[in-house]
C-alpha cells in the first residue's frame, strides 16, 4: 500500500453553507465528486433537461444523421408553444423554416423552449418518440433515478394539451444532482464543443429580419453579466415552480474544470432568485477552485510493494512485470495529508489459479488501483457511482513457451510433485 493524500467528498459535517435543496460539485476531467448535498434526492431539473436534448443532438450531427443546415419546418405544435410569451421563446412562424443551427442556438444560448421542440421533432420525428431517445439515452449514460416527460424541461401544463403520448398534463422531468452531473460530464467529455455556443453571453436571432430578438443567455455568471464568475463558460440554467431556481455551471481555471450543479436555491429569505442560484454555484466553484489542487499521487512507473509481478503459466518466462497504465493525477484537498491508501487489487477474471495464462499482450489489464481511507473505508468516487479506480497493466509481453519448454516444465513440475509428497511421507515417519 501507498498512503498519499487524496479528497472524499466533502462531509455533512462541512457546511458551505449552502442554501439549496441539493448540490454537487465534480472534477470535469475524471468525474470525481468534491462535495454533495442530499445529491441523490430526486428533484425537478426544469430547462437543465435540454443538455440531454443536446446531448442526442451533437450525437445525431457525429453520426450524419442530421446536418447543421438542415432546415426544419414550424410545427402547429412548436408555433403554439412559441407564441407563449411566459416562456423563453424566439418567434417562430407557422409552417416557415428554420436551420438546425438557428434552433440550436436558441435553445443553448436563450433555452428557448418551441425551438428545442423543433429540434425534438427534427431528430425523432416526434417528442413523444423523442422522450424514448432521452430515456435510451440517460440508461446507456448510467444516469439514476429520471423521469423525462419532454423535451423542454418545462411543465406539461405549460404544452397547450400537446404534451408527450403517455405523459400526465401537469408531470415534469426530475432527477437527482447527481444524475445532472453525470449528464454534463458526458456532454462535455463527449462534446465539448458544446462550450462554443454556451459561452455566448448575447446574440441576434435572425439579424437582420423582421423576426430578429436578442438573445441574453440566462447564465449571468459569464463574463461581463451582472455575477460573472472567472472562468465559466456554460452550462445551463432552469426554472420552474417544481424545480426552482436551478443551474448546471461549468468554469475552468489552469487545467482544472468543474462541474457545479445547485438545485432549488433560495436567499437568506427563503425566497429562489436568479441571484440565489448564481451565489451557490460561486460557493461551490470557489471551494473547488481554493481548496483543491491537481497533482500527480502515482507516476506511472510506480512499483507495488509485494506486487510488482503476477505469475504467468505456459509462458517463456514464468513471471510479467505489472504497473499504473498512466500516472494517477487527481484533485487533492490541501489541507488533508497522509490519510489515504493506493491498494491493488488483481482481477480475477483474467487469473487461473493465481496465474496469468501465456501468451500475455504488453499493455493487458490485470487489475486495479482502489484509493481507501487508511481505516480501509471507501471514501472517494466518481459521479458514475464507481469507486476511484485506475487501470494495472502488464508493463511486457510474454509469449508462450515451445513445446520443448513445456515439456521440460510438465518433467519439472512431475518430479517436484513427487518429491514433496516424498518429503511429507517422511516427515510423517518422525
């Protein structure tokens, strides 16, 4: 074992005094949780919903199944929806069309809602088909505990009785802090890209046109927005009367991204705001940001103590020298020192009575790196609920031994069998 510093979520018992009813904080990059309030509690996410939305977009565009000037013509559904004036919308015209890319942008930049149901439409042909991509999605993603009922995020109340087949008139997406987390980390682990449109504090809808609106992006922690925040560059807000005020944000610092997700925040009045959500996300990010460092724990050259090597059967040598895959880098809480274990465990599956079977590949995983508490308690993980794990890899390769080899091993093997029951007979006699 190696003891090394290294960060389990942050404990009830640290209060960041945090006015929400759940939250998260996670290392973009490896998905590591830094701090969680009540983040498995299922809650309304509201227009957070739309990254999933997102999500089977960018995936449709990788996959060629859509383009980006693709044009989608106004449903009596998305026009209806469109012309709510209570909901974030740009104005869409009845049977006209628009680009993909123009819908696109609505809806990361202004969440507009009768947009996103023109992109719903565009990818499934329908939002109730769309909802089954969402659900297919969130599975394959290993979300937890979801419940998508449109594409929006919105209440179906709000639907005009055109909601989803399937779906109650007054039900709304849900789903824990957690599980918002996770989404986030995959869209932008998978699509990065994303940040692009995210990141635009303002933009004209059709400039130019009878129909152009400008576009305030709803995330005011961007830069030059009345509570910009170093580094932010998206994610997504959300409000509803369920959900509250609600916001996935994203900012990056060095080499070092977070993910901030705060659901139903409210002031020191008991009362959500725009400013509420904003000042709980600034916590968390600045608790990320101050109280955690980046540093390599184990190079990649690290030797197990006692572990350096597995056996190998029928090969040409009767042992592999094992190691890290990559060097473990990780974010370390400053303040915590020497409380923390490296502790490898083999996997089994790729042993036969202990032993690897030749040939073996250079670069095949034979196990794993578990990081514990020095009381052997799991302390650390990962958004995906996975403990805190890193690949042992076979460092050479070992091919299998001729025939002439084998032959000589199987005598050896023959004649010492023979002489340790030899040895027990005798040791039996006195």
């Amino acid at each position: 074992m190696t003891i090394f510093s290294a960060p389990g979520p942050a404990s009830a018992a640290e209060d960041l005094g945090l006015r929400v009813d759940a939250a998260i904080l996670v290392d973009a990059d490896t998905g590591q949780i830094l701090y969680g309030k009540n983040e498995d509690a299922t809650l309304g996410i509201a227009s957070m919903s739309k990254m999933m939305t997102e999500y089977l977009l960018f995936e449709a565009i990788e996959e060629g199944r859509i383009t980006w000037d693709q044009e989608y013509t106004v449903s009596d559904y998305a026009y209806a929806v469109s012309q709510d004036r209570r909901l974030s919308n740009v104005p869409l015209r009845n049977g006209e069309k628009y680009t993909i890319q123009e819908l696109y942008e609505a809806l990361a930049i202004y969440s507009a809602n009768a947009a996103t149901i023109g992109i719903a439409e565009t990818l499934a042909g329908s939002e109730t088909k769309f909802i089954e991509l969402m659900n297919e999605k969130a599975e394959e993603l290993g979300l937890k505990d979801y419940k998508f009922v449109n594409s929006t995020g919105l209440n179906n109340s709000y639907l005009q009785g055109m909601h989803p087949k399937g779906t109650g008139e007054n039900d709304e997406n849900v789903m824990p802090a957690k599980s918002v987390a996770l989404l986030a980390y995959h869209l932008l682990k998978d699509y990065p890209e994303v940040l692009e449109t995210t990141s635009i504090p303002k933009k004209v809808f059709r400039e130019g046109t009878s129909d152009a609106i400008q576009m305030d992006n709803w995330n005011f922690m961007l830069p030059g927005l009345v509570y910009e925040y170093e580094g932010v560059d998206g994610l997504k807000t959300g409000t509803t009367e369920l959900a509250g005020h609600a916001f996935t944000g994203t900012a990056k610092r060095g080499d070092t991204r977070l993910i901030a997700v705060v659901m139903k925040a409210v002031d020191e009045n008991g009362n959500g705001s725009y400013k509420a959500r904003f000042d709980a996300a600034r916590t968390l990010f600045d608790y990320g940001f101050n109280q955690f460092v980046k540093e390599e724990i184990l190079p990649a050259d690290h030797k197990f103590k006692g572990n350096e090597t597995l056996p190998v059967n029928k090969g040409e040598e009767n042992e592999v020298k094992i190691g890290l895959k990559e060097p473990v880098t990780m974010l370390v809480k400053s303040s915590e020192k020497d409380k923390y274990t490296a502790e490898f465990t083999a996997d089994e599956s790729k042993l036969k009575d202990g032993e690897l079977e030749a040939p073996v590949k250079e670069g095949t995983v034979v196990g794993k790196v578990n990081i514990v508490h020095a009381d052997g308690e799991q302390v650390y993980g990962n958004v995906d609920g996975a403990p805190a794990s890193f690949d042992v890899v076979t460092k050479e390769a070992v091919e299998k031994a001729g025939w002439f080899s084998l032959t000589l091993q199987a005598i050896g093997d023959f004649f010492s069998g023979i002489w340790n029951k030899a040895t027990g007979w005798v040791k039996g006699l006195f």
